[in-house]
C-alpha cells in the first residue's frame, strides 16, 4: 500500500503563524497555558513550534482557545 499514514507530522509552523496572529510572544502563551493548569515553559512552546516537542492534547485544546480559531483544522493547515 503506497498511500501510508504519515507518521510524525509537525504542526509547529502553524502553531507560530496562529500565535503571530493573536499578536501573542511564546511568553504570553505560557502565562496563558499556565493560568489554564497547564504548565508550560516559554522553552516548550518554542520546541513546540520548532517540531521538537510532543504536544499534549490538552494543550491542544487550550491553544485552540487561546489562539481564538474555530477549527483545529487551523493547526493542519497545509499538511
């Protein structure tokens, strides 16, 4: 079958064009992700956006909240 799941696709890309356009720094995303229970160093998110990073899928949902998108189909854009 030549049509195989690709496996370890990075949304990092996206996750930085979706924080630019919430006028948000990688700081303002851990404060935020902080203030949820979601414990996350501005580091992380930076490895996050660099695909170096696994992302949790609560944290997932809150970037989704934070980011102000209607779909995570945001986060997929483009894949």
């Amino acid at each position: 079958m030549s049509d195989k799941l690709k496996q370890d696709i990075s949304i990092g890309a996206n996750l930085k064009r979706l924080r630019k356009a919430a006028q948000l720094s990688q700081q303002d995303v851990s404060i935020k992700l902080d203030l949820l229970g979601l414990s996350t160093s501005r580091s992380i998110v930076s490895q996050m956006e660099r695909g170096k990073y696994s992302i949790r899928v609560s944290v997932l949902r809150a970037l989704k909240d934070i980011y102000k998108v209607d779909s995570y189909d945001e986060f997929f854009k483009d894949l």
